[in-house]
C-alpha cells in the first residue's frame, strides 16, 4: 500500500492520543527523522514520549512543547563504528547481546509497566525490535517506521563473524513480527519480519532559511562554491589540506572538534548548525551515505559525492535510490584520504537530481499512526513482502536455524515470494533462438580467433559488448537510470581496437572436498555457470581512463603511465564498488614487484574494493613468478554467473577467467594446469584464503560432463572421467554462505597440519627409541617396516598415510584438541604458509586428521565403482561413500544445519518404497568444497523421477526454511578447453 501527499495536514484528533516513540541508538539520523514524525503528531494535540539513547537538542531544538516527553533509555545499539566508515561488526553482536539479549527479561518488565503507567495508545518504533514485543505483552498496537530493520542488517555480521550470535537475528524478527504493519520509506532494505507494509514519502527536515539568508550569515558570495563536508559525529581525524579544494571553493565542515585545525578554504561549523539549511546553501556535499543525508540531499536536490562504509548494509539500497535520480557521485576512499577531489566535485556539478516526489512523509506518517490508534486498520487480509522476501534471499539473510528444531517459520516468511512467482538466483538466459544470437554475436564482431563453441553464456556475454558499444557511441548517457557500473563499462574500452574474452566455469565438489590441501585425490566437475573475463591493452596515451584516474596522473605530473580499470558486474548484490583502477606501477618497489602480504594490504585498505584482488592480483602473481612486464594499460570487465557464497568456487572461476585473458592478451602460453597454481598463489597470497588447488585446476582444466581426477601434491591430474549415462550429479544451494575464507575451515586447516606435524613427530620418537618406550612390540615394528615409519616421518602430504597404519600406529596418541599455545611450545610450527595459529584458540586434531586419511581411500573407491559395472549396487555404494564423506565433514565441525537437512531429505526420498522400484532414483549427497553451508551435492539414476525428485526436495526444503534453494544442473568446458576470443567490433555498414 502507498500513502501519497494529499494536501492536508495531520487533522486534530477528537480525542487526545499518548504515543510511545522509541528510537533507536544507531546515529542521530534516526532521531532527526522521529522529529518530523513527532512534530506533527504533537501539532495534532498528541503526546509523544520519546525513549532514545540521543541527547535531548535533538528534540528541543525542533520542537518546544509541553506534549514533548523524553525518556533517556538506551534498549538497543546499532551498529557500532570503527572510525567513521567503519562498522565493527563483531563489536556490533557483542554489543547488543550486552544491550537488549542479557538483560531482556527486566527490559520487558520494565516497559511493559511504564506503557501501561503513562496509558500509552500506540507504540511506534523507529527501530527498537523490544518496543513491538513489550508493545504485544501489555496489549497495546505497534508501528515500526523505517527504512531498514535489525535483522537483516545483523544477519551479515552474523554470516562474517561466526554462528555464536546467531539467535539474535531470528529474536529481532520475532519480536518484529508483533508489530501491526511497516510504515516503509524510501531506500528502504528487505524486511521480511514485516507482515504488511504502508509506503510513504521521505521524511526530510524543514528548511528554516534559504540558502541565500545562510551565505549572507555565513559572509560567503553568490559566485563561490561551496561544499558541505558531512560525515557525521565522526570525522576521524583526517587530516584536510588548502589543496584538496578546487580554486574558488569553500567547504563547511560538519562535526569537527574544537582541536581540529583546518586551513582557511575549509569553516567549522558549529555543533548545534542546522545542516538542511545548510545544504541548501551548498554546491554540493561530500560525506558518507545514511538516511539523513540521502533523503535531504534528493529533497534539496544538493549533488552528493559520497564514500562508502565497510560492512553497512543499508547503504547498497540508498545508494542505488540516490543513483537512480542521478544525484549521487561515489568517490573511492584513496581519492578521498589523498584529497584528489576535483574530478568528484566537477562531476556532481553537472549532475541534475530529479527527484520530484514528496518530501512530507513525516506528516504522512503522523496521519497513519493518528488513525491506527483510534481504532483504524491498515493492515490487509493478503500477507506482502513478495519483492522484499527476494531481495533478502538474493543479498544473503540466509541463516543456520538453532540446532534441533525448526524455528516456525510464519506464512509470511515463506509464501510472500510465491505471489510474485519468484525464484532464487541468478536469472537465466532466456535462449528462444541460439542461432539467433549466434548470427547477432557474429554481425557485430569479427572473431578473429577462438570458438563460440554453442555456448548461449558466451554468446550472450559478447551481445552485452555489443550493447555497450551501442550505448556509448549513441550519446554515452541516453538512458536516465542506467546502473552505474554498466555506464563505467561502456567507456572502458576502445570499440575499434582488439578485445580478448576468457571463459571459467565454477565447479561441483563431488569427491575429495577438503582433503585437497592434504594431498587427496578429488574428483571434480565443472559446472554450466562461469565467469566471463574481456581485456583490451593499450599504449597509455590510448587508453580512455575515468576522470578521477586521469586526475591522478596529472596530479603527478609525469605524463600517461599504464593504468589498469576494471568493472566488474553484479556489484549491486553487495556492498562493493562496481569499478577498480591503480596505476600498474603501484606493484613495483624499486624496480622489483612488491611482495604478496604487501600486495595484500593494499588491497585490504578498503573492503569495497577489495574484490579487486581476485583480478588485480593475477598481474602481479604473473609479474611475481613469470617475470611478465606490463607496459601498456590495461582495461577489464568482469561478468560472472557463478553465484558468490554457495561453495561452487566463484573466486576461482575469476581468478583463471582473469589470468586467462590477460595472458592470451599480452601472448604469454601458460598451461592450464600451470596457469590454475599460479590462480592458487592469488588466493592464497593476496586475498588470504587458505584454499587447496582443486577449485583452481578444475576451472582451468576441467571438460564438460566429465569429473576431473587429480591428485592434490600438488595438482597432478590423473585424466578426465566419464561420467556413466546413467548416472547424474545435482547441486543443491542450502542458502547458508560459504566461505573459505572463514574462521571454521581455517581451523580445521590448522588443526589437520598441526595432526601431520604430530604424526610424523610420533614416527620419527619411534625411529629414534626402543619400540617398547612407545608400547609397540619390537616385532610389530619389524612386520609394520622401517621404511614405513621413515616414510612417515617425513610425511608431506596426509592422504600419503593409509588409513590401517593410521588406526595401527596414530589414532589413538592424537589428542581430540589442542590449544595453539601448546601445540607451539612442543612442536614450533604446523608447516603451513597459508594460516597462522592463534595462540589462545583451541584447534580439533583428531577429527580433522582423520577425515583426508579417509576420504583420499573413499575418493578412490569412488572413481574405481564409476567405471564398474552397472547395477544398484553400483549406484547405492557410491551415495554410501558420499554420506560418508558428509558425516565425517560433521565431526570435523565443517557440517551446517542447513547442508544437514538437505542430505536428509535425499534420504527420506532414497528409502520411499516407492523409490525402490526399477526406476529408483537418488542414491546419495554430501556437503562440498570448504563445507559450512554452501552447496550439497547429489548423486542419483539419469532419469525424469530423479529429476522430479530433487524439485520436490527444493521446494521441501523451502517450506522447512523459507528459502528456495538454488539447483546446479549441467556442466560445461573449462578455460583451457574453452581457449580465449579474439574480437574486433564490425563497422556499421553504410546506409544506401
């Protein structure tokens, strides 16, 4: 439902009406928008007690009224910050637990009591997820109004920090769901937790002055420009400088302290300055994005130059809105802390917001909450949230669910996606007529090298090229709301010049998972989703760089320099920049490549951007290893299918697409399997994930529909096998992000090397005493061989140990665990360069030891049955192996509760009586790669009931959760087979 401006204001109500308003701790955003909304209300001869952690001014300055109470309590706490673009999102958990988990009982008495002693109408809440639950236990109606809600917001920080705080997130939505309907506002983020929803226009404070009453106060003239620097309570202590400001402006400075020193281009204002009036006398603002200054900055039409925050999950949503009426100009936090803001400021010059809806939905608001408590009713019979249930799917609020126990998931959760028909993932390509866009692929470029190969996603990603070129030579800007990254990709490259395109699928764990990094054999097939990568080289004098990158060459006055820009699509699903660029001598150091922790830092200085690494990081490996030198600019565009988080290795369909493209760019010949280790050092080395070869190598060198056979020491491939036609692998998403960049697999990564380092300690004690010091018998010791024991004393490689001289020799003398500290005192190291050992953490030893021992022997149990003869038994030993494999994934601490469920329900479905007929159907499943949530994958008969059968467990799995899970079907080549395409845009034949 949309409530619009009618022209009224808020009408006197016959009766006098007590509201309860509680308001968040996060920012005093929050509270200067309660003010518009309270404002009106108490206009209307209402009480408003306001209940908020934020100084009283905030209130009073606004509004002088005896009907104004304020409550100074403090019953959540936002997001804690780091610095000013910044949030501490394990600080943030931690922080509410302490807050509003630990002492929730007394909270709840507590309001409870006082709405029932100040006899309090309507609850409103602007967030506080404990107001609408007090608000329900003392019988009183609530209102939440709001453009984000806690429990999408906390559901990230609980995916990135770890399952300990989990529970909050599903305590938030409970106690959100007792609230009576949503008043929603603009850029709002997905708020499932919400049965029904009321839009309203945005809530923007008034103007008191005009913007020329401010200048004449502030003694500026009409023909200076002006800047308002806006970056809250916050301004970190950043160091401003005359020379970051353009001649001729002048910049206002909000929130700084009385110890900042600023240069005389740069006026502090003071604390209690009025920033809309403010803004309206701006040019433009630079700060970070937050409701306040969105909403005013579109309502005032002020240009905004912002950067982004780390880890604040509600600005994706207010930045696209901003963007969306052209209003917003993002500048990156190097330019911002190196004061290379110019280009910024002239770009937002020319920009014309064009936002012409209301700017009253305080007064709007004020008018629903007015009549809902007078007894009216706002919420519908139809339950809404279809597009908002999507969005929070496709953006990550995907949780573990407490063990044991499925929580109730209401009718809202689960059936608002099916009114609009909608399903997870990435889109698909709709193929009506391939050779239709075979011809259209071909009419607009030159091949010049390579083969599409009948692939619909490569001939798609080349009719997307064709689009840019399109879009760029037809004025460069004639769509109003293009997304920014598409704008950016359409001027990166130039049209007449040589265009090289990779291709590198993602891939589907079957067999060895983990056990990678010990030396396991793995089998693994490449999937039909992949990443595109399309590179073009130039002299630097050629290249067309964005104007903040060519300000930056200016600044240092040496003339063009090789430049490398990337855009990279699908940057609106996170909270990442679309667009990278440096200068490729940033990776030199007196004229040697930087080093890789190097490397690593310079990417980790801004989160947004850190993404780059995967793609920026293959040029310095190649200049690292190969001795490649770069000497002309480079310009990339990345587009992946492959869905992020999901386990079925999206940086290393990346890593290998890069590299290959850059590589059959500047004419280097790298193997495939050559060119997948040194994808490997880029993970391990400059992104920081501790991740074996396997991703790597079957994205390079993998085939389609067969399983790649390698050996992990460190990536021998043994071939390719077939897979039987009557047998077919599935991939089930369970929803739960993967990443193995994460704290659970680092640590049973740590806990199986510090396993090898304590076997081959034990080895070498038997080599060197008596047999009976160790309480072996001397003649068992002579049966088992020396040469055994010499062997494993030098042991590199875990699966190299048999699983009968494990349990013989080694069960038993490992311990279940072990603290860091003391592992490091006995033994020194564990012998792996990709993690480091936390002194104070304790590692599992056993578990993770045991499982690569085991899993390389079931690995080559499993490639032996497939070229077995066919039969059930074939087919029910291998789903054995692979529930196996599972379960041993569990006692490592690497299961999930989701992954769990979906192996369950592919047992329930095995053991149907109905299943035992002749066409019976799936016969085994199992977590995949780094485990932890991700993908499970399935093994069953290549038939139509087998097929019928993983739909039914989706969408079983979706009515147990609320999340519809995405299926991985099919398979495709990797890079190698693909090779690469050399293409040249055809010119436009002349018109008779």
């Amino acid at each position: 439902m949309r409530m619009e401006d009618d022209g009224d204001l808020v009408s006197a109500s016959t009766k006098h009406l007590v509201f309860a308003y509680y308001v968040t701790g996060h920012g005093f955003g929050h509270a200067t928008r309660v003010v518009e909304v309270v404002r009106h209300l108490i206009l209307a001869g209402h009480d408003v007690h306001v209940v908020t952690g934020a100084p009283e001014f905030v209130f009073t300055s606004e509004i002088q009224s005896p009907r104004l109470f304020i409550r100074k309590v403090l019953l959540d706490c936002g997001a804690v910050q780091a610095d000013a673009l910044t949030v501490d999102r394990l600080a943030s958990l931690e922080k509410y637990s302490e807050t509003a988990v630990l002492p929730r009982a007394s909270i709840l008495e507590t309001e409870i009591e006082w709405l029932n002693t100040i006899k309090a109408d309507l609850v409103v809440s602007d967030v506080v997820p404990v107001a609408c639950r007090a608000a329900a236990d003392a019988g009183i109606r609530s209102v939440c109004v709001t453009n984000f809600s806690w429990d999408f917001i906390y559901a990230e920080y609980v995916m990135a920090t770890g399952k300990n705080h989990r529970s909050i997130v599903w305590q938030i939505a409970e106690d959100y769901s007792h609230c009576e309907f949503l008043i929603r506002l603009p850029g709002y983020c997905p708020m499932p937790a919400f049965r029904d929803v009321i839009d309203v226009p945005l809530v923007v404070r008034r103007l008191h002055k005009s913007g020329v009453e401010v200048r004449k106060e502030l003694g500026i003239e009409d023909d200076v420009k002006l800047l308002i620097f806006n970056f809250g309570g916050q301004p970190a202590g950043w160091k401003l400088k005359d020379e970051y400001l353009p001649s001729g402006w002048l910049c206002l400075v909000c929130g700084a302290s009385d110890k900042d020193e600023l240069p005389p281009n740069f006026i502090k204002l003071a604390k209690d300055a009025y920033t809309p009036d403010v803004m309206a006398a701006s040019d433009c603002m630079l700060g970070k994005i937050g409701y306040g200054t969105v909403s005013e900055a579109l309502a005032y039409k002020l240009p905004f130059v912002f950067v982004r925050r780390d880890y604040f999950n509600e600005e994706p949503f207010l930045r696209n809105m901003l963007e969306y009426y052209q209003g917003g100009v993002e500048m990156i936090r190097r330019d911002l802390l190196t004061g290379h803001w110019t280009p910024y400021l002239e770009r937002a010059l020319s920009l014309k917001p064009c936002y012409e809806g209301g700017i009253n939905g305080g007064e709007v608001a004020a008018r629903i909450l007015q009549d809902t408590a007078v007894g009216k009713s706002y919420a519908s019979d139809k339950f809404s949230g279809a597009r908002r249930l999507r969005d929070a799917i496709v953006l990550g609020y995907q949780l573990q669910r407490v063990p044991g126990r499925d929580i109730c998931i209401p009718d809202w959760y689960a059936n608002a996606e099916n009114e609009l028909g909608l399903r997870t993932g990435l889109p698909s390509v709709e193929m009506n007529d391939k050779s239709s866009l075979m011809n259209s692929c071909t009419e607009d470029f030159e091949i010049l090298h390579g083969d599409l190969q009948g692939l619909s996603d490569t001939m798609s990603f080349l009719k997307s090229l064709a689009d840019l070129n399109a879009a760029y030579e037809s004025g460069k800007n004639t769509e109003k709301h293009r997304m920014r990254e598409r704008m950016a990709a359409a001027g990166l490259f130039n049209w007449e010049e040589e265009i090289f395109v990779a291709r590198a699928p993602g891939r589907l764990d079957v067999m060895g998972g983990i056990a990678d990094y010990s030396g396991s054999l793995v089998l693994q097939m490449p999937i039909r989703e992949a990443c595109h990568v399309a590179v073009q080289i130039n002299h630097p004098s050629k290249q067309r760089l964005w104007k903040h990158t060519l300000a930056r060459q200016h600044a240092k006055v040496q003339g063009p320099t090789p430049v490398l820009q990337i855009v990279s699509y699908g940057s609106e699903l996170s909270n990442r920049g679309p667009t990278f660029d440096m200068d490729l001598s940033d990776f030199m150091d007196e004229g040697q490549p930087i080093s890789y922790e190097k490397a690593k830092r310079y990417f980790s200085q801004d989160p947004s951007q850190k993404w780059a690494a995967y793609v920026a990081g293959t040029i310095l490996v190649l200049m690292t290893e190969l001795g490649v030198q770069f000497e002309n600019s480079i310009s990339l565009l990345v587009s992946s299918a492959v869905p992020e988080g999901k386990g079925v290795s999206s940086s290393a369909s990346v890593e290998v697409a890069s590299m290959s493209a850059i590589a059959a760019a500047h004419g280097l010949n790298i193997s495939s399997r050559d060119l997948a280790l040194l994808c490997q050092k880029v993970e391990n080395h400059i992104v920081g994930a501790p991740c074996g070869v396997m991703d790597q190598m079957t994205s390079a060198c993998g085939e389609a529909n067969k399983l790649l056979a390698m050996v992990c020491q460190p990536a021998e491939v043994l071939g390719l096998v077939e897979i039987p036609s009557h047998i077919r692998f599935w991939g089930i998403d369970s929803g739960i992000r993967h990443s193995v960049g994460g704290a659970d697999y680092g640590s049973v990564r740590i806990g199986t090397f510090m396993g090898r380092k304590m076997i081959k300690s034990i080895a070498s004690a038997m080599l060197g005493e008596s047999p009976s010091a160790n309480g072996i018998n001397h003649d068992e010791l002579e049966e088992d061989g020396f040469e055994l024991l010499q062997a494993e004393a030098s042991l590199d490689y875990l699966c190299n140990l048999l699983p009968h001289r494990y349990e013989a020799l080694y069960s038993k003398m490992l311990p279940e665990s072990m603290l860091g500290e003391t592992f490091l005192e006995k033994y020194a190291d564990h012998n792996d360069l990709v993690t480091v050992i936390d002194h104070k953490q304790t590692y599992g030893v056993r578990a993770p030891t045991r499982h690569p021992i085991y899993e390389n022997f079931r690995v080559k149990a499993f490639k032996a049955l497939l070229t077995s003869a066919t039969s059930d038994e074939q087919l029910t030993a291998l789903g054995e192996l692979t529930y196996q494999c599972h379960y041993s994934y569990s006692a490592c601490g690497l299961g999930s509760d989701g992954t769990d469920r979906l192996v369950q329900l592919v047992q329930e479905m095995q053991n149907r009586k109905s299943s035992t007929l002749e066409d019976g159907t799936l016969y085994g499943a199992k977590i995949t790669g780094g485990g932890s949530g991700g993908t499970v994958c399935v093994i069953g008969r290549n038939s139509l009931c087998s097929s019928q059968q993983i739909l039914e467990i989706q969408w079983r799995y979706k009515n147990a959760t609320g999340y519809l899970p995405f299926l991985f079907e099919g398979s495709s080549p990797g890079a190698g087979k693909f090779g690469f395409l050399k293409i040249r845009r055809r010119r436009s034949s002349p018109k008779d």
